[in-house]
C-alpha cells in the first residue's frame, strides 16, 4: 500500500477508557502540520449507548465529540497515548 494510502491508528485516553481513531497517513501528516480536520471516527459506547464520535483536528488541538452531545476529549497532539500502522 502506498505511502499516500497507508493508515494509523491513533489512541486517546479520555479519563475512563481508551478510544482510537483509524485514519490516513497522510491525513495525519496534513494534521501535524497544523491543519483543519474533522473525522468521523467508528462509534463506541458511553453509558450503554452507542454513538457516533467525530474527532476535531485544528491548530494541533484535538476535540472528540459525539452525536449525544458528549464531549469525549479535549487536549493536543501531544496527549495521543499511541500510534501506529495499521
């Protein structure tokens, strides 16, 4: 798979439990670099439900959000737990 193709996976703590998001190599990079970026991540559960989660890239800051209006995380690119290719 090329370069340009190729995926990650970032982790995220957000205080009660882990959440990743899978995304492009080079949406990251685009990322890193500062840029705008929202993601639609694969869902998870709080509190027994099921929600959607999109991940917020901007100015190196990072935000989860769900559809239920749950505010998952906030913080920086520094605060990823993990990365790695998928």
């Amino acid at each position: 798979m090329s370069k340009q193709h190729s995926k990650i996976q970032i982790t995220i703590s957000y205080g009660y439990d882990i959440h990743s998001l899978e995304l492009l190599a080079s949406d990251f990079e685009r990322i890193k670099k500062g840029e705008s970026l929202a993601i639609i991540g694969q869902g998870f559960t709080i509190e027994g439900e099921i929600t959607q989660d999109t991940w917020i890239f901007k100015n190196k800051n990072i935000s989860v959000d769900c559809e239920n209006g749950f505010d998952v995380f906030k913080g920086t690119l520094d605060d990823i737990l993990s990365i790695e290719d998928i």
